[in-house]
C-alpha cells in the first residue's frame, strides 16, 4: 500500500536526520542550512518536541565569534558540494561556516514554540536567547552600514533567494574576479542546470566568496568595499519580524537589560520601511545601495510587509493588488518572481517557482493582518502541488510540477506544521 503523505513526510525528515540536525536533500545540499533548519524544525515539533529543539541548538552551535550565524554549518567537507569549507575558509567559530549569513526566522520560530508549550519550552529558549540577541545585533551593525540606515546583503546567496532577478542589478555593478580558480559546479551534476542559476551568475557568487576570503571575512570591509551591496526587503521585514518576537521572549524570560535594544532596533526599522518602497512598481523592491536603484519587479518578499506588520494603507493595498494579479496568472500560490515581469522562468529556482516557506511567511502576515481568505487560499495551494507533485524544493507555480531538490526536508516539515490536513492549523480552522 502507498504511504500517505504524512508518512512520507515523516520518512523524508527521518531520512536527511544526520544525527540532531537536518540537511534540505542528500547530494544536492549535504550539510545543515541555517533558514532550512528553522522551518524544519516546525515540522519536528509535530512529533517530537525535544528533537526540534535540537536541530534549532545545533544550528547555533555554528555561531561565529563575531555573533553571525553562518548561511551553511559544515560538519564535515563533502565531495559533494561546491563551494564547501575549503573554499570559504573562515576561521571565526568553533565550527566552519560559510562567511555570509541567511533571513533570520530564528527567534520566530522560537517564540512560536513558546506559545505553543508554554513552560516546558521556556527554559530552551532561555538558553538560545543570548545567542539570538547576538546574531540579531550582528544585523543591525556588521550589516547596517553606516549613512545606509537600513539591514543589508553583500550576497545574493544571504538572501536565500540566490538568483532571483532582484539582484540582477547588483550583480551587473561588479566584475567577476580576473583571478578567479578555475572550478567545477556540483549543484548541476544533481539538479537540471535549466532550473538553476547561470554561469555568469555562479562566477559573481565565487568573486564575492573569494573577496571575503582575500579578505580574512573582515564584514565591514564587505559592506565597505565589498563587490556587492543591496538591500533586500525579504531579510528587511523577517528581521523585523524576528525582532518583534525576540522583544516578546525578552519580556517573556524577564530579559530586561535586552528590552530597550531590541525596542530601539524595532523603531529604527520602522523608520525604515519607505526605503524599499518603489512608487513607479508601487511595491516593496530590492535595492541597489550604492547607486539607489530599485529592482523593477514584484517578489515573493515584497509581500512580506504584512508578516512584518508595516506599511502604510494605501502600501498594504496596492501589494494586495500584485499579488491578486499573480494569483490568476499562477494556478499555485505566490510565484518568487512575477509572471508578468520580463525575467519570469516558472522552473528557474527563485526566477519564478512557488516556494513552500515564504508562502508559509507570507500567509501568516495576511492571517494576522485581516486577510485570513487569502491566508487560506495559499495553504490550500501548497497542499494541492504537493499532492499533486510530491515533496521538492520548489514548484512551477503554472502547472504544479515539483523543481530541482527531491525528498525536501522543508516541504515535507511545512507539510506536517502548515499545509497537510492533519496540521495543527487544519484542526483550528
Ligand atoms: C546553493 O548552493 O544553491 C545554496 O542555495 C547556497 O546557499
């Protein structure tokens, strides 16, 4: 007999356990991934609360010195991945990591757990907040430059949104590195290279990787000098978001001599906000920092404002509006690049295909600003490609088909947490 879905999903997370963390898909991506295990982690927490809690310490075992949580934690080199910690070199932790971060949805993910169990999840968070507190204010000053006044990225892959035509712009501002090593791409030996990001896109992302390295990873020389400097509104309103609810934890665990830097870091933010707006698109955008420019099309993170609960009015509307054009272009969900914008590819990694997590943020935010019709028309979505398609990294947004990564450990978790029948969700709606 078949396994249901839900079996499934527990057998896909059980199979990428390397032993109290989870990596995304074996080959393909063979390590602990920071964003990844946090989502994960919602989907551990539906059968087993300790083991959850676990794959969230594990992650920050790989906590540099400098309060950076690395995008990637490398255990252990592995053949099958290209850059790993040989390319990188960092020497900041205790562990090796990559040299850039990924969105912190940490302190999210650890305020949700706390509200769903209460005491018995208090004294967990308790031990991850200073480290949280930390990585948190690694954002506000290695990652805020000074004059800027924003959060910003000296990477494409630090937004976890790796080749969405958002960067294009900063990527056309640079060179790639004369002196660059010749080197061999795995993710192209795993997955279609149709659905992957280009040549000429994977030699700016191995010149920013070998500035950093030439660099000893000295993080202001990188938003100082570095070849690569935007602002992305996606890490802009989950870090917000994060820090709202590290606010909450604060206050929570009596936290007080954090409560102010926190708050401070929430009004600084808000104050923010208009810096990614684009009145032309009329929609949140990417940014160039150094020369100003606006990315020219609507994003999956665009609609993020309301998990971050900012914007004005008529801001909130004019995003609802996108995203209700997307919805009748696309048969599923939210696409990560709109349908209607020159550079939409519907099986291209973030040029266009329906991503599980940021539909999973992005519901969460109208749920609680008001739009819980539209809320649930996404979860539904999420739920019908993968019963249509199975649990991949991404999906065609158009005909459902399921893209790049097989066996993915966050589809499968937000299967179990958000979108399956059987979730928590579903029994209180
Ligand atoms: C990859 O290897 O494609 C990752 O997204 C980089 O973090």
């Amino acid at each position: 007999m078949l396994a249901s879905l839900d079996e499934q999903a527990r057998a896909i997370l059980a199979k990428n356990d390397r032993g109290g963390f989870t990596i995304p898909t074996a080959r393909l991506y063979p390590f602990q991934w920071n964003w990844d295990s946090v989502f994960i982690a919602l989907g551990l927490a539906t059968m087993d609360d300790d083991r959850a809690w676990r794959e969230l310490e594990m992650l920050t075992e790989g906590q540099a010195h400098d309060g950076m949580i690395p995008s990637i934690i490398f255990r252990k080199d592995d053949a099958d991945y290209f850059p790993g910690p040989n390319v990188w070199q960092t020497r900041n932790g205790a562990i090796k990591g990559t040299g850039i971060s990924q969105p912190p949805v940490l302190a999210s993910t650890v305020a949700h757990f706390v509200k769903a169990q209460g005491d018995n999840g208090l004294e967990r968070a308790k031990a991850l907040f200073p480290k949280m507190l930390e990585w948190h204010r690694w954002w506000h000053d290695y990652r805020t430059p000074e004059g800027v006044g924003v959060v910003c990225t000296v990477h494409p892959w630090e937004t976890g949104r790796d080749n969405c035509p958002d960067w294009k712009i900063g990527l056309l501002n640079m060179e790639i590195d004369p002196n660059l090593e010749a080197y061999q791409r795995k993710d192209i030996e795993h997955a279609d290279p149709a659905e992957r990001p280009s040549q000429e896109e994977y030699d700016k992302y191995i010149s920013i990787v070998k500035f950093g390295r030439d660099n000893g990873w000295d993080q202001r020389l990188l938003t100082e000098k570095g070849p690569f400097l935007m602002a992305d509104p996606g890490i802009f309103f989950i870090l917000l978001r994060a820090d709202r609810d590290l606010l909450w934890l604060a206050q929570k665990l009596g936290a007080d001599e954090a409560e102010a830097e926190i708050a401070a870091w929430i009004k600084h933010a808000e104050a923010g906000v208009d810096y990614f707006w684009n009145d032309e698109l009329g929609a949140f955008c990417a940014r160039d920092v150094r020369s100003g420019v606006f990315s020219d099309g609507f994003s999956n993170a665009s609609a993020l404002c309301f998990y971050a609960d900012v914007g004005s009015a008529e801001q909130r509307r004019k995003t609802l509006a996108h995203m209700s054009r997307i919805s009748t272009k696309t048969q599923y969900g939210q696409s990560s690049w709109d349908p209607d914008a020159p550079l939409f590819e519907s099986q291209r990694y973030w040029c266009g295909p329906l991503w599980c997590q940021m539909n999973y943020m992005i519901a969460q935010g109208l749920r609680e600003q008001g739009e819980a019709e539209f809320a649930e028309k996404m979860r539904q979505d999420l739920r019908k490609v993968i019963e249509l398609s199975g649990f991949y990294e991404c999906f065609d947004p158009i005909s459902g088909a399921g893209c790049i990564g097989r066996d993915f450990s966050w589809t499968a978790a937000l299967w179990l947490a958000w979108a399956g029948p059987s979730s928590v969700q579903s029994s209180a709606a």
